[in-house]
C-alpha cells in the first residue's frame, strides 16, 4: 500500500503532443502549462524529457502566475526540437525531479507550440471576414499637413538671429 506522503512525493508526466514545423533543421518548442496547487514548488522542479530513452531536454522555465501558498500555478515552457528528428516528449514534475539542464536566453530560431495532456490545441492564426473596409488616400498639399515644420523654422530662426547678436557684441 502506497502512503498518502510518498504519493504527494512522486511525480508526475505529461505527454507533449508537438506538430512539427514543414522546414528542416532546429527550433523551438513553447508552450503554457497550468500545474496543480502544491505540484510544482519551484522552476527547477519541472524537467522535459524524451518519452523512450528519458533524456533530459535543455529547458526555458518562465513562471507566469503562483498560487497562494507559493507553488507556480501556470509557466512558459521552451525547449528546443528538431523537426528531422522527430521524437516523442514528456513533461516531468513533482518534488523530487531537479532540472540539470536549462537555459535563459534562448537562440533565435522559430518557435512552434506545443500542447500537454487534454489541453486544447491552440490557434496561432485567427482569420475574420469583418467586411468593407474603406480607405482614402489624400495628396492635397494643404498647410494644415506641414504644421510641423513651423516650429523647426522657428527655431532656426532664433538660433541664427541669436548667434548674430553675439557675433556683433564681441
């Protein structure tokens, strides 16, 4: 029989569902995970791991919101994934994982999504037929449309007046 302390001490796996980008080569998985009350004490208790060999992934940890008794309610996760090595991830948390690998200033690669568990795969474009949209385009040479100019000329103006007045009492 499992105790209720060994239980509260293990910890827990989530599948990673990744769709992988078209182009080949490296890039960035991120995504937003929700942790339970209590599940996730710290930043370097949460670990990405590959799902058949369990090697730890490099990871990015962003605390987003706690909960009230301190433990990190919802974190930006990043870890980096290669679209020519396609590999299933697990996402490992509870007390006793201790994240060895990890970084904070990520490269400059594309990012794609990833989603844990149950989650609701997210959209990353929204199109919305919103109808007519009218735009008018106005090339009249008005003054209104150079006010700006005014006070650039008036301070040249100052300037060059007040540098003669110097020059001749010298």
């Amino acid at each position: 029989m499992i105790s209720f302390p060994a239980l509260l001490l293990s910890g827990q796996e989530i599948p990673v569902r990744l769709d992988y980008p078209s182009f080949p080569g490296d890039f960035y998985a991120s995504g937003n995970v929700s942790f339970p009350p209590g599940g996730l004490p710290s930043e370097y208790n949460v670990i990405v791991k590959t799902a058949e060999s369990a090697r730890e992934i490099p990871s990015g940890v962003k605390i987003l919101k706690l909960w009230p008794d301190g433990s990190i309610q919802s974190a930006e996760i990043t870890f980096p994934a290669n679209s020519k090595i396609k590999e299933e991830y697990v996402l490992a948390y509870g007390n006793e994982i201790k994240r060895k690998k990890s970084f904070t200033e990520a490269a400059v690669l594309p990012a794609v999504s990833f989603f844990i568990g149950g989650a609701p795969k997210r959209t990353e474009k929204v199109d919305m037929d919103v109808g007519q949209i009218n735009v008018r385009v106005d090339k009249s040479p008005n003054l209104y449309y150079y006010w700006h100019l005014l006070p650039i000329i008036l301070l040249i103006y100052f300037t060059c007046y007040r540098s003669r007045k110097t020059k001749k009492t010298l």
